[in-house]
C-alpha cells in the first residue's frame, strides 16, 4: 500500500471509472489524495453520474499516471464519507488541491484499493507487476 500511498502523493489525479445502472462504464478525471492508511480519496459532486453509479455499486477501477511512462492501475471498493473522516479527508484533498471541495454539493469518496497493476514502460525493458494489497 505504500507504494500506491506515495505514488498518488507524488501525482494526484487520475481516472475513475464507475459502473452505471445499465451496465456501461462511466470514467471521469479526478484529483486524488491519500490518506495514511493506504485508502485514496477524491470529490465528486452528488449530482454527478459518477456518485449516482457509486451508490448503486461501490465497484470502481482508477488508473494514476505520472506522465513519465509509470502507472498504477487499481480496483477497489469505494464508500462516502461521513462527519469526521468527511471532514478530514476533504482538509487533505483541499490542501493538495486547492478548491476541490469549495462546493457544498461535493461528496467525499474513499477508495480502498483490493488490488494494483504497477507498469513502467520507461524502464528497459518495461516493468509489469502485479501487487498484492
């Protein structure tokens, strides 16, 4: 999980893609921060198809680039958040992302990845891995 923890750190967006109702996939940018634990947090607005698809199946995939040819590529569980850890989540994101959660219909989302695909296409020869979370 560190490694995914200090690589989104390093980059701080990526693509998202939730599941809609009917079955197609929906992706969309985002910015990202991570929380200690090793769980990756991102805003989204509650009128947005992204949120409607996540409270209908919490299943999301996201990939994170660093525009150097290394990606991760993740799937994981994702849950709004509430109260407190809403709350602390949105001061993260807002400190890496200045203005991301200045909307009051913006919902704070925590993915916590199940799985990892580590790719590096720079590296001679590429780099494939697949990690255990």
């Amino acid at each position: 999980m560190r490694r995914v923890r200090d690589f989104v750190r390093a980059h701080g967006g990526g693509v998202v893609a939730t599941n809609s109702g009917t079955g197609c996939p929906e992706s969309a940018w985002i910015n990202l921060a991570a929380l200690d634990d090793g769980r990756l947090v991102f805003g989204t607005n509650e009128r947005s198809r992204k949120y409607g698809n996540l409270l209908a199946d919490p299943r999301v995939s996201l990939v994170v680039v660093s525009g150097d040819g290394q990606e991760f590529q993740l799937e994981g569980e994702a849950s709004v958040l509430e109260g407190s850890a809403a709350r602390d989540a949105g001061e993260l994101l807002e400190a890496r992302h200045p203005g991301a959660t200045g909307k009051a219909s913006t919902r704070l989302v925590a993915v916590r990845p199940h799985w990892a695909r580590f790719v590096d296409v720079a590296a001679e020869p590429p780099v494939r891995e697949d990690l255990t979370l």
